[in-house]
C-alpha cells in the first residue's frame, strides 16, 4: 500500500505534534465512466483503501454516472463483488473485505443513468451534489474529455464557491500528438481554471551526479492488446507510454530540487528538464512489433494475428529510445528507455548506473571485472529500491564478489492491496496538485517524441522480437553502440 495508507495511522513526533494525515474534506467524488473496468478495478478499490484509512470525510459520497440500466442497489452490489474480487486477489494471501467499511460506503454509492453529451444528465448530477465539493473523474475515452468538460461548464457544476472546490481528473491519452494535446489543454481552459484541472498519471502515485554513467528506464508488460486491438491500432506504444508515464519517470529522476515543495514548484523543475531534451534523431529510436512466442509458459500470437489487428499492421507494441538532456547536469548522461507489450516480464523500474571505480587498485589481482555500482528504483510490481555493487570475498585474498541490498516497501510498512490510485485520489480530495501534470508539462512530453510521430510508420524501421524476449536485438544495438547493456527484463 501507498505510504499515504500505511501512514494513516496517527503518528506523534517528538514535542507531541501530529503527523497523521488529514482527512479529507467534505464532497461528492463523481465518475464519469462509473459502470466501466477503470473504476472497477482501480477506482473503488482505491477508495475502499482511503476509507479503510480513515481518510474520508463522513459527507463523502460517490456518484456514478454511466449509460447502463442500473439502480443505485444494483451498483451496490457490483461495486462489493468488485471489492471482494480486489481483495482477494491483489495479494497472495486473500484478504477480507472489512464489513465495517463496507456498511460505512454503501448507503453513499448513488448512481446516474444517462448519455455523456445530454444537458438533463447534467441536471440529474445537478440535483445530488448540490452546492457541495465535487471532484469529477474522467474515466471514459479520450474523446468525452472536450464534451463532459464543456457540458459542465453549461450546467455550472464547475463553478467555484467561495468555501467550495470544483475539479477534474483527467485520465490518459491527453491527446495523441502535440497539436491535439495543445488543442485539448485549450478546450478546457475555456471552461476550468488550471488549478481546477488534475492530469493523471497513476506511475506517480506509487512511492518508491557527477558520477553517474547513464540511466535506464522501463516499463514492461507481459500482457498483448487483449481485447484493444481497435484502440492500441491507433495509438501504439509511443502514444501509449511514452509522452505520459515514461516521460513523467524521467522527469521526477532527472528534475532539480524544486525550492519548496507546492505543487508548481515541482511541476517548474520537471517541465525545465522536459524543454531541455535534445531533439531526437532516427538512430535514437527502435520501434518494435510482438511476433509469435512463449509467455508463461503458454504459446502466444503475434501482434498480427490478435482478433480486431491488421494483419500487416505497421503499429509498434516496443518502443526504445535515447533521450539526451541539454542541461549542466546531465550532460554526457543519456537516459534509455524502453516500454512494451509481451514482454520476459512485468516490470515497470529506474536504474541509474553509477560510473565504473578506477581499475589501477586491482590490476595484479584475479579480478577480471568490476561489478557494476546500480540503483535500481522498482516502481512496480513490487516498491523498493535495490542497490548493486562489488565486496570482497571474505579471506586472505583479494577476491570481489558481486552483492545486492534490497528494501521493499511491503517488508517494512504494513502495507495492504493497493491499486496505485490511493495517494492520488487523496491528494486531488485535499487539493494538492504536486503529483499532477500541468498543461505545460503535457505539452513538454509530447514535443519531445513529436519528431518520431512526424517521420511515420516505416515497415523499414519495424524490428521484430519474440513474445516473452527481452525485445528486439535492435534494442540491445543501441546500447551496445555505446559500450552498454540492458539490465534483464526477466
């Protein structure tokens, strides 16, 4: 669980203070997309968490708003089997839903029926949430972001009061490429302030110089399109990962200490490093394809062969690239990334390597080579951070061994089945906007992959890799053409 959860439990320092979180405020949480997978999966269960927490205020109340014929008793009981599958099967051992929590949320589940662009669904939202705190949460497709926020505006749901707070979440893509992210950013400032507006990003809701040689980030799945082969056709593994998740990792490792910690503070100091990245050139990028393979243990199909894909489709499942940062800090230091689909693992982590240690000291003893000095920063599917270095080999001998010291969240804190969406939720609830992405931000990471997006898809370019490899050779190439290596995915 988030370290927000964990530390919900009052804490009293030194001199009596209290460090425990606060509550949140009073409020409507509405959900745009209240019947779909997103908030079965990843929204309530975040929200059972916050209140298994204590964190939410007793005036919280939630409305989903979706198309389906569906009675709030109905929505009850598809929100509880939902629970009950998420907390039986996020951790090895099964955990019990807390009947006590589940009492406290039920009688405050409600739900609207009606279409996402009819003015009267707007007026039923209306008539639940008053003049009360709202947060509404786009948890539809992208292309409802624009009219949900239009409509809004009409009905004047975001309109402020002088002791009450109206604002959006709004989910990925934001947009599909530069202009259209600017359009969107546009659109929605006619209707909502910034500071109204919450980009998520949910790889940020998880908790986890001079002598660094580079760093690597992945993000690897081992799942295929599954069942968006309509949507993943479109969009690829750029549009996909790239501009938000990748982007946002190598902007919060790379990114200044801000000079406080508010919100725009942070968010100066990742758009400075986003707007320093050095245009990229066709021999910084590999584009890669899933091909037949073997992912545990099973026979898999190719991106070609899964229902709904062109079977010469040129769209790439693997993208690796290195970026260059124009800056005084990272000069000479590219980081590496890579993200993809049907891959050795299920891995999404930061690795910075350190600079090799002068080799003189051990010339005229058997060791060969070095261990390489890494800190690894996993992210997902387990927190914590591994460092990676030489020791000598106990004995009269100078013999180095390579070792590892590991922490892991989950062996330290109590931590419980979390879904990644818990701090942030929170955070939006009490109105800190820190670990949301800014109009700017978006715009930053897009324009930093907009060169691969105008150079188009080329069967040239398109390497192919094995389901259930470390990815295309090519990828190992661009490493290799500078004296390194991945770290292994699986």
């Amino acid at each position: 669980m988030e370290n927000i959860i964990a530390s919900a439990i009052s804490q009293v320092g030194d001199g009596g203070q209290d460090y425990s979180p606060r509550r949140s405020p009073p409020g409507s949480f509405v959900i745009f997309g209240g019947g779909g997978d997103l908030t079965r999966r990843l929204l309530l269960p975040a929200i059972y968490n916050l209140a298994c927490a204590g964190l939410l205020d007793d005036g919280f109340g939630i409305v989903a708003v979706d198309r389906a014929e569906l009675s709030d008793e109905q929505l009850r009981q598809n929100v509880r089997a939902a629970l009950e599958d998420f907390t039986a099967r996020r951790r090895a051992e099964a955990v019990p839903l807390r009947e006590d929590v589940w009492e406290w949320m039920q009688p405050r589940i409600r739900y609207v029926r009606g279409d996402f662009e009819e003015p009267q669904t707007y007026h039923d939202i209306a008539g639940m949430v008053g003049e009360q705190n709202c947060i509404f949460y786009l948890a539809v497709a992208a292309r409802f972001f624009g009219p949900i926020v239009d409509r809004l505006g009409e009905a004047g749901l975001v309109r402020e009061g002088r002791h009450t707070f109206r604002r959006v979440i709004v989910e990925k893509p934001f947009g599909s490429d530069l202009s259209s992210a600017i359009a969107l950013n546009t659109r929605l400032l006619r209707t909502l302030d910034e500071q109204q507006i919450y980009r998520i990003d949910h790889y940020l809701g998880k908790e986890t110089v001079q002598n660094i040689d580079h760093v690597q980030i992945t993000a690897a799945e081992t799942v295929g399109v599954e069942q968006r082969a309509r949507f993943y056709e479109s969009t690829g593994a750029l549009r996909d990962m790239v501009p938000n998740h990748v982007m946002q990792l190598l902007a919060m490792t790379a990114m200044e200490a801000p000079i406080s910690f508010e919100a725009d503070a942070v968010r100066n100091e990742k758009t400075k490093v986003l707007d320093a990245i050095h245009p990229l050139a066709p021999s910084d990028v590999v584009r890669g394809q899933y091909a037949p393979g073997v992912v545990g243990g099973k026979e898999v199909p190719g991106y070609r062969q899964e229902p709904g894909v062109d079977p010469h489709s040129l769209t790439e499942t693997y993208m690796a690239m290195k970026f260059r940062i124009d800056n005084w800090r990272w000069a000479g230091v590219p980081f590496y990334v890579r993200t993809g689909k049907r891959l050795a693992a299920r891995k999404t982590e930061i690795a910075i390597h350190f600079k090799s240690a002068p080799y003189a000291l051990f010339r005229d003893t058997p060791v060969d080579r070095l261990t390489p000095n890494i800190m690894v920063i996993h992210i997902q599917p387990t927190e914590g951070v591994t460092l990676q270095f030489s020791a000598k080999v106990p004995g009269p001998a100078v013999r180095l061994g390579g070792v590892r010291m590991k922490f892991d969240y989950a062996e330290w804190f109590s931590e419980g089945p979390s879904t990644g969406y818990e701090t942030l939720i929170y955070d939006c609830m009490i109105g800190d906007a820190t670990l949301f992405q800014r109009a700017d931000n978006i715009e930053a990471g897009w324009r930093a992959v907009q060169p691969v997006l105008d150079w188009g898809q080329d069967a040239r370019s398109l390497a192919f890799y094995a389901a259930g490899s470390e990815g295309p050779e090519a990828a190992d190439a661009l490493l290799a053409r500078d004296h390194r290596h991945w770290l292994k995915i699986g």
